[in-house]
C-alpha cells in the first residue's frame, strides 16, 4: 500500500503523524464507513454507493474501477481513520477523472487534511495521464463550505444544474485542470 506522510499536525493538543495512503484492505471499510456517518455529509444513498465502492476498490486492488485515498494517525488503541476520497476516471472520457466524495471526522477538519487527500488524488490522477478532475456539489447553503474548500483547492464552477424532475437541491458542477508541475514541465 502506497503511503505518504502529511507534516505533522497538532490535534488534540499533541502532534500526530497523518499517514495518506493509497487503497484501502476490507477490515478497513466499516471504521471508514462509520467516520463517514457520523459527518452527516453522506446521505443514506451516498453512503451506500461509497460501501460499494470500497468493496470494489478493496477486493479488486489496483483493478478496480476508482481509488480509495485515506487519512490516518496513531492513537493509544491503535490506528484511526480520519479522512478518505473516492475517485475514478470518467468511463468514455479518458484522462478526466471525478471526485465522488471526500470526508474528514469533524474533529480533525481545518487541519490541512482535506487538502492533502486532494493533493495525493491529483498526484495519482497526473502519474495516470489525467488532464481533468471534476465533482458535483449541491448549491444549496448547507454546501457553502463544501464549494469554499474546492475554490481554496484550485477547483473552479465548470457549470450549474437544475434538478427538475428530481427532489433534491440544484448542484453546482466543478473542475481541476492538472498541471505538471515546474520542475517536471521541459522548457523551450
């Protein structure tokens, strides 16, 4: 499992490592489905389809159709789950990828962690070949903290949506070029 290793982070008056990994084993699923529930960011219908997708992601390893990212850190019990996302790319249009979700435990938001889990989404999106990431969120004012951190993490409105046959608020649509980075790109 590839793992990378946020700085450290001071959370609940100590510092603690954040461990990003790649993928996911399934005696991992059910804590991070639990952090997931206990956001109140996933509806019933959401939670279902990211159980789905860890099934999928967890069994079929790097066969899988989308990627499961996670944040960890030690505790006196043990490791603990405080953060994932769930991308794959978009089936019949190559190299654009969509972000499904992303969740981080109340208790450690607005530490950097979101923000690292994107930032190893879009490290594994590029080594792909990926151009584009996209994501839908909902428009509504419950969102607004959801649009804000895509905005403060380079993602940009691609579009808007109205749901008329559909009970649910309208959504926003946003998406992230991918850049290589300076000192990869060759200059001429």
């Amino acid at each position: 499992m590839e793992s990378a290793v946020l700085e450290n982070e001071v959370i609940e008056g100590e510092v603690c490592e954040v461990r990003i990994s790649a993928m996911i084993t399934p005696d991992e699923i059910d804590s991070l489905l639990d952090m997931a529930g206990t956001t109140g960011l996933l509806g019933s219908d959401e939670l279902i389809a990211a159980e789905d997708m860890a099934w999928g992601c967890a069994y079929q390893g790097e066969e899988a159709a989308c990627r499961f990212i996670q944040a960890r850190i030690n505790t006196p019990d043990g490791e603990k789950p405080i953060g994932f996302l769930c991308f794959a790319e978009l089936p019949n249009w190559e190299r654009n990828f969509e972000l499904f979700c992303i969740v981080v435990a109340p208790d450690y938001q607005r530490l950097g962690i979101g923000s690292a889990l994107i930032a190893e989404m879009e490290r594994i999106a590029m080594e792909w070949g990926g151009k584009r990431i996209f994501l839908e969120t909902g428009e509504g004012r419950q969102f607004e903290k959801s649009r804000l951190f895509y905005e403060a993490n380079g993602f940009a409105v691609e579009s808007h949506f109205y749901k008329q046959f559909i009970p649910k608020d309208d959504g926003v649509i946003y998406c992230r070029t991918l850049e290589p980075a300076e000192d990869s790109q060759s200059y001429q």
